[in-house]
C-alpha cells in the first residue's frame, strides 16, 4: 500500500481545514442572531399594523407615505435579509466551510453599511450605532481572514500586482488599465486620490461660481466637512464618474455627457435626499428655478434637489473630466514616491475617515441643538463647546438645518419644541 502525498490530493478532496473554536462560537452566536431576529421582526410589523390601524396619520400625510415610515420598511427588508444571511453565515462558520463563510461575509458587509445608513437617517449619532460598528468590523475582520486560501491568493495577487507596476511605471503606464478595458485602474490608491483631489477642486469651482454667478463679489465658504478644504459630494462624484465612465473614454462626446449628467443628477438628488432626511440640512434648493422663464421639469420632479443647469454643468464635468482631467491627475498622484505610496495614503486615508465621521456628528450634534434637545453625553458636550451653532453656522454657510422636514424619528419632538420656542430661544442665544 501507497501513501499519497498530501501535494497530490485533488484540492476538492482534502478535508477543510476547521475553523477556531472561538470563530465557531461566534458563528453559532449568528446563527441564534438570525434565528431570533425573524420572529421579532414579525412581531414589530404587527405592532406598526396595529398602531397604524389606530392612528392613520402615522404612516402618512394626506397621500403621500412619511419619511419614517419608508426608511423603516426599507431597514425591516434588510434586518430580514440579514437574519437570513446570518443563519447561513453562522451555519457555514460552524461547519467549517470557509469560502461559503468568506462569500456570504460579503453580503452582511453591504447590508450592515446600508444598516448604518439608514440608522443615521432615522436616529443620528449615538450609541445604537456601537453595537452594529463593532458586528461590521468583526465581519470585515473574517472576510478577510477566514479563508486560508483566500488569503493565499490575495498575497500573490499583490506580489504580482506590485511586479506589474513596477514594469508600467518603467513604461509610462503605471495606473493604467493594462488590460485596455479602461482607461485607469480602478483601484484604492489611484480613487482615493481622485476622492481628495476632487474634492478640493470642487470647492475651488463652487466657491468661484458663487462669487461670479450667484452673488457677484461675495465670498461664502462652501466647505462640506469640519475640517480643510473639501467638499465631499465632488469627491465621490469624481469617484462615481471615474468608476462610471471609465470604459467610455473612448466613447462617442454626447454618451459620455449623457451618461455623466445623468449620474452627476441622479447622485446630488441623492445626497440631498440623505442629508434632509438624516439632518433636517438643506445644503441647496433650486425649488421655482426656470429656464428661459419656464418652470425646470427637472426641478419639479426631483422637489429642487437638482436641476436641468446642474445636471448640463455635471456632463461637461464628466466630459471634461475623462478626456482631460484625469489623465493629468494620473500623472500628478503617481508623483509620490515609492518608499511613500502606500503609507502615506494609508495615513491620509485614515485622516479623512477621522474628518469625516467628525463632521456627521458634529452636524448630528447641531441637529440636536437646535431641535431643543439638551447635551446628555460627553460626545454632545464637547461638540456644543468646540463646534457651537455660531461655529457650524460660519462653517457651512450653505447649509440650513429644520428639525421639523427631517425623518429623523425625533422629529416630532423638534417640531414640538419649534412650536414652544425652545428651539428659537437656542438659535437666538447662538447667534448673539
């Protein structure tokens, strides 16, 4: 008789490697995660049935449905995708089936992240939000190193990645798309760069704008994030029309602008969208703009969330940007050093992150404020002593924030205090 050697098993035929003892604990954690979550999800939308039965204009006004209401349809359609997913996910863990587990990581990755969206919309900042974090950072943290395997295949995928860009920089190619699918490769260094970059230069064009067309000679600082010189909508902007059009550089001009003001439209509705919603904050309203002294069809359909100019001024950018703009910004970001590529974005990456979720709870903190809810955490006071309303009023000059037009589940309560004077009385005091 003959031993194998182990080399010569077919990959199907070896036995899968079992998973820790600790990650099983956690996935038979999931799997009662998910098994419980059904029923109370049940049970919640009987609740909802039965409250709304009682008072009709809870779930809408006249015939349109509330804010709340949708948001919370569209979390209970997730919460069950969820629970599903995590039966299966925490069945593959204790199984040992590692790829399954790593693939349907994935999935409960993205319907954490729109958890977490929708969470903000409808609650803001707090500490419901801790416990979903920590889940998010567990799953990314198992995705990742779950699979043996998968880890195998990434380290060579990056050895061989780091010999191509060696080669395309000795080239002029370095981050190109080799393969000719695109014009630039898509990946975390060359769009992260494009997300700062960009988001510097809109500012730039925004600020010029209102200076020349909106109000002649009067400088209004246009800054989308507590800290520097960004405003993040034109950086994911960038991003998404990198992303979008990257195999349309070649295109025919009119797809490319079609495409990009479509996006570029669709994407700033959005955003509005999300920041009414979640913040009571109007950061622009073309609401009653005309063309050519008619009424905007594209301002009417979208309530003046965007509107036909913008969406023409979006495909220029994305016409302009594709053909001209970003291959100067290529050049211009592989100008950092080797010995500096990598850390140095991972250092400003994580200065961004750092900015960014400063500025969501600073304006969850103005939020607050003005909806006459007192500091009740040492998060809100630090806020309401180093980001005050005067400080956010003068920092987002653009950006007005009505507790009472919010989905925010505390609305109600804004909109009562609005009505007593309380919030007045705050804003009043803030401004003198």
């Amino acid at each position: 008789m003959t031993n194998t050697p182990a080399s010569a098993t077919p990959k199907h035929a070896r036995p899968a490697k079992e998973v820790p003892l600790i990650v099983k604990v956690y996935g038979l954690l999931c799997l009662i995660d998910g098994i419980a979550t059904l029923p109370m999800v049940v049970i919640f939308a009987a609740m909802v049935a039965r409250a709304i039965s009682t008072d009709p204009s809870l779930i809408s006004i006249g015939t349109d449905p509330t804010l709340p209401v949708i948001l919370t349809v569209l979390s209970v359609v997730i919460t069950v995708v969820n629970a599903i997913a995590l039966i299966i996910f925490g069945r593959a863990l204790m199984k040992s089936r590692r790829r399954n587990a790593a693939r349907i990581s994935y999935a409960l990755i993205a319907a954490s992240v729109v958890q977490l969206i929708i969470s903000i919309m409808l609650q803001g900042i707090g500490t419901h939000l801790i416990a979903p974090i920590i889940q998010l950072v567990i799953l990314i943290a198992l995705s990742v190193t779950v699979d043996p395997s998968l880890i195998q295949e990434r380290r060579v995928k990056r050895e061989l990645e780091d010999l191509e860009d060696r080669e395309a920089a000795a080239r002029g190619m370095l981050g190109r798309d080799l393969e000719g699918k695109g014009y630039i490769e898509l990946n975390f260094f060359n769009l992260f760069w494009v997300f700062v970059v960009c988001c510097i230069l809109g500012l730039i064009i925004e600020v010029i704008y209102h200076m020349v067309v909106v109000d002649p000679g009067v400088y209004q600082d246009r800054a989308g994030m507590l800290f520097g010189p960004f405003s993040p909508i034109y950086g994911f902007g960038a991003v998404l029309m990198t992303v979008a059009l990257n195999r349309f550089y070649k295109a025919n001009p009119i797809i490319i602008f079609v495409v990009s003001a479509i996006i570029g439209g669709l994407f700033e509705a959005a955003v509005s969208v999300f920041m009414q919603v979640g913040f009571g904050a109007v950061a622009w309203d073309y609401t009653g703009m005309t063309i050519f002294g008619i009424p905007d069809p594209v301002a009417i359909i979208f309530g003046g969330r965007t509107a036909t100019p913008f969406m023409l001024m979006w495909g220029g950018l994305g016409f302009v940007w594709i053909k001209f703009c970003l291959p100067w910004l290529l050049k211009l970001i592989n100008l950092i050093p080797w010995s500096l590529r990598y850390s140095l974005t991972t250092i400003c990456a994580v200065l961004m992150l750092v900015n960014g979720v400063m500025t969501l709870e600073a304006l969850d903190c103005w939020f607050e404020r003005l909806s006459g809810v007192a500091a009740s955490s040492p998060v809100e006071e630090f806020y309401a002593e180093h980001f005050d309303n005067a400080y956010m009023e003068h920092r987002f000059e653009s950006m007005t924030i009505t507790p009472e037009d919010s989905g925010r589940v505390d609305a109600d309560a804004a909109t009562d205090a609005m009505a007593s004077g309380d919030a007045a009385q705050t804003a009043g005091s803030a401004s003198a």
